[in-house]
C-alpha cells in the first residue's frame, strides 16, 4: 500500500476529530514511519477519548471537516470490544484504495503527551511522543512475533536516542524488556546502547515464555485483552 494514502487517511481523521475537539493521538508502525523509518505499514493505530458510539456515529454519517475539507469515506467494522473500534476509509467512495483505522477508544482512555508531527507539506496531526513510541513498541515485542517491531525499537533506539533519557529509561518494566530481548535477541546492542542491562532483565524473565497479567498491568501471553494496547504505552 501507498504510505501517501495512509498519511491521506491520518489528516482526514485527525481533521474530523480535531474539528470536533476530540482528543487523540497516533501510536504504532505509521507513527514509526512518519518520524523517518524506512519501511511500509498497511494500517493506522489511533488511542481515542471519547464514546465509541458517538465515534462511530460522527465518522460514517456525511461528515467534512471544520471548514469544509472532504474527509473520504468511513466504513466501520463491527467490533464486540469496548475499547476498540475499526475502519474501512476510503479517499472517495468510488476509490479503489482502502486503508485500516483502528481506534483504540473509550471517555477514560489516557493518552501518552503528543507532540504535532508534520506529515506533509501542510498538515501536522498528534502523535505521541518517542518515548511512549519505544516504550508501546517494546511491550509488542514482548508480547507477538511481529519482525517490524524490532526494527522500530532499534530505529527508535538509534535515531531518537537522545529523545529517550535515562530517567525515562529506568522505569520500563524489566520484564517487559527481558521477554522482548529473548524473542529478538538483535534488541541488544541497541538497548545496551541506551543502558539498558539486558542482562539483568533476561534474569529477571528466566524460562518463561510469556509473561502473567500481574506484570506492568498488562498481560503478555498471546492474545491481547481489552486495555492492553494502551497500557502497554505505560510500561
């Protein structure tokens, strides 16, 4: 998939839940692409304040932006969980290009600070900041065997370690970082680099393959519960 179209997708969002001043930010692979990582993502992440159905209501009636702007076409994809919600946008309903948005939503959904990230040459949209990236993309190493992960964390690693101050570092759950470093043993250096003592963490983790629900909140043990996306951006 084109990345321009999935840009295209994150302004017309953002346009219609800014217009509305709905508070949200963009998180995951895109957000990692938007800051300069060389690779391709075929969805867009975005945490949500707000009902859901309200949500949903907003983005598949007749909707344009605050002044008029056209924002594509939504279609929602039923979704049985509270906190999240998925689409189908189109930049036109006769388009043959579609792009993924999921939501993870609710009123009390906390949300990491943003910062506006310019994503072409007229349009800024928020997306969190680097370290609650490295932080969400971490816990999705410990928790699935998904190779962009990996690259993200190193990428954030290299190119925005100065973003990631030692006082930021030391409060990432050591388990965390133990089951991601034994699922991609290639994390090391990078987090070495960061010091991060992979060392002590892998002890931490010993056998276990995943981690129980009791460590940062969050459990890391196959399928994601509900909530656990976002609390993952707080490990």
């Amino acid at each position: 998939m084109r990345q321009s179209t999935l840009t295209s997708a994150a302004v017309a969002l953002s346009t219609v839940l800014t217009s509305h001043r709905i508070t949200h930010a963009f998180f995951g692979g895109w957000a990692v692409i938007a800051k300069g990582a060389d690779r391709e993502s075929k969805d867009l992440d975005v945490l949500v304040k707000g009902e859901k159905d309200a949500i949903v209501d907003l983005l598949t009636n007749d909707i344009r932006g605050l002044k008029g702007e056209d924002v594509g076409s939504w279609m929602v994809i039923p979704q049985a969980r509270n906190d999240y919600v998925a689409f189908f946008w189109k930049p036109s309903p006769s388009s043959s290009e579609m792009v993924l948005v999921e939501l993870f939503i609710g009123p009390k959904t906390k949300i990491p600070p943003t910062v506006l990230l310019q994503v072409d040459s007229v349009h800024a949209v928020p997306v969190i900041d680097t370290p609650a990236l490295f932080r969400g993309k971490l816990a999705a190493c410990a928790s699935r065997s998904k190779p962009n992960d990996c690259s993200d964390v190193i990428f954030l690693a290299t190119t925005y370690s100065s973003q990631l101050p030692s006082d930021t570092i030391k409060k990432i759950d050591t388990k965390v970082i133990g089951m991601a470093v034994k699922k991609y043993p290639e994390l090391i250096d990078s987090l070495e680099g960061l010091g991060i003592s992979t060392r002590k963490a892998i002890k931490k983790v010993g056998s276990c393959d995943s981690l129980s629900s009791n460590s940062s909140g969050f459990s890391i043990s196959g399928r994601m519960n509900e909530g656990e996306v976002q609390r993952g951006l707080f490990c």
